[in-house]
C-alpha cells in the first residue's frame, strides 16, 4: 500500500497547485505536505466557497490522481457510501435456476460480480492512488460518521459476505466541512486540521488575477476591497471568493472598468444572495463615492 510521496516539499505543493489554477497559502501548502507524507486525511474546515472542495479537485489534477468524490447529505447510509449489492441482477440469477440448491446460489449471487462499488470502497479498491473527497462530511449524522473510521484507520472495510478488503493503495483524502456542527473528536483525531477562511484582501486580488487574466488589477484591487468590506457588515451571507470571482466576470462582461457606486449598486445581486443583505450593503457601503 507504500507509494512514493506526491510532493518533495510544501513549496513544491505550493508551485503545482498553482500551476493548476489554486493559490494556496503557506499554511495550507504546509498541511498538504504533510498529509502525504504522514498519510494523514486533511479536514479541511471554514465557510461556503473558501476553497476547500476546490482544494481536492486541484489535489488530482496536479498530481494525476483520479477524483473519487462522496457527497454527504443528511441521511446518507453505507449503501450509498461504501457498497450494496445489485438486488435486480441477484433476483435474475435466481430466477434463472429456480431449482437450485440455496448454499449454492447464497454463495454465488453475494459473490463479487454482484456487488455494486460505492465511493469509499471504490477508493480502497483502486489499483492506482486516487484523491478521495468527502464533502460537507458536517452534514451527515453522527452515528454516520463512525462509517468512516475503520476507512481512516486502516484502509479497509469488512464486508459480511466477502470478509476484509484493504487498499491496494494509499489514497489522499480531504474532507471538508462547513462547521455547521460539531464533528466527533474521533474523527479530528484521524485528521490534520487545516482551517481555510477568507483571504486577505492581496491573496483574493492575486485570485482574482489569475483566474481571470483580462481582469484590469485596478479594478481587481477595487472589487477584493469591496468585497472584504461587505463580509465585515451583519449580512446574512457573507460573499464567497467564488462569487468575488463571479462578480468581477459580470463586470467585465458588463463593460465595466471602474467599480464605482452605480456600478456596485446595479450589480450586488451578483455578489449578494439575500434582499436584506443587498439592502444592508446599500445602506452601509460608501456608494456615493467612485
């Protein structure tokens, strides 16, 4: 299950990252590193649209890995998440030798030609490393998450009728949360701990930049402060750097060059979600001046 580090050092997660269009900072450079050379999962915590699915995606392109993606929702069950068996192709065989011997046919159909590969096991069972996601883990149950513990712990899982399968390889794995609850000590213990929130007014302007090369960098600089004022008012909502991104691909496409009050006022439904919040950037934001 040994394979070779991905990375020779945090500014090597630094540059390869970067060359597939995420910007990371010191800290979560540092924590990639570590993750692959610790075989540690990486959780990955903070608001809405900060980067941290973004993280895992770059985390495949810029190693080579195949993405193994689980979303997590409020009732998500093993099923879904780690393997099931097909029941229609299990009740075909046994419609096709109605008089056969139940040992025989309880052996066959919960053999492995039936059984049906969810993202977990997929993970585990794959002959080549793979970054495996688990998203907004925070959104499943608590007794949901003990599911993962054997796969963090050990690479494996137990299946009744087949017995213990470990992986072939070691995969990288990031799960995010939007800390809308608590998660168990169990799982942070399994974990490193990698807090990504918003970006400083300059990291969100370099973004900006590199995400949308035409970007005027005064116009840049204009909307990363305008932006970073916003998330400090009692909005319900605050704007996520994907919507800072939006915005700025309007404002192009609007013809707009310089951010000034009619311009952020005509186009805050863009950065905005909420009517209230829109009225509350209004009222607070210095609109009247350029």
């Amino acid at each position: 299950m040994e394979a070779a580090p991905a990375f020779d050092h945090p500014s090597d997660v630094a540059a390869r990252l970067a060359g597939v269009g995420y910007l990371p900072d010191a800290t979560i450079s540092q924590v990639v590193f570590l993750a692959d050379r610790l075989d540690k999962p990486i959780l990955a915590e903070g608001p809405a649209g900060v980067g941290k699915t973004a993280l895992a995606l770059a985390l495949a392109e810029a190693t080579g890995r195949r993405l193994v993606r689980l979303q997590c929702y409020e009732g998500l069950d093993e099923a879904k998440a780690l393997y099931e068996w097909d029941y229609h192709k299990q009740l075909l065989r046994l419609q096709a030798d109605e008089g056969g011997r139940w040992d025989d046919l309880e052996g066959d159909i919960f053999s492995e030609p039936f059984l049906l590969s969810r993202p977990l096991l997929e993970a585990i069972r794959s002959p080549e490393p793979v970054v495996l996601l688990i998203d907004e883990v925070d959104r499943v149950e608590v007794e949901t998450e003990a599911l993962l513990l054997e796969i963090l712990d050990a690479f494996q899982v137990t299946i009744p009728e087949l017995g213990t399968i470990e992986a072939t390889t070691r995969p990288l794995v990031v799960l995010t949360s939007n800390n809308t609850r608590e998660l168990s000590e169990a799982l942070k213990r399994r974990c490193l701990y990698l807090h990504i929130g918003y970006p400083t007014i300059e990291r969100e302007k370099e973004i900006l930049l590199q995400r949308i090369p035409d970007l005027p960098d005064v116009l840049a600089t204009r909307i990363a402060e305008t932006v970073a004022t916003i998330r400090e008012l009692r909005v319900r909502k605050a704007p996520s750097v994907s919507e800072s991104i939006d915005w700025a691909r309007t404002l192009l496409a609007l013809g707009i060059d310089e951010l000034d009050g009619a311009a952020t006022e005509a186009t805050l439904n863009v950065l905005l979600k909420y009517q209230s919040d829109i009225d509350q950037a209004i009222k607070d934001l210095p609109l009247s001046q350029p």
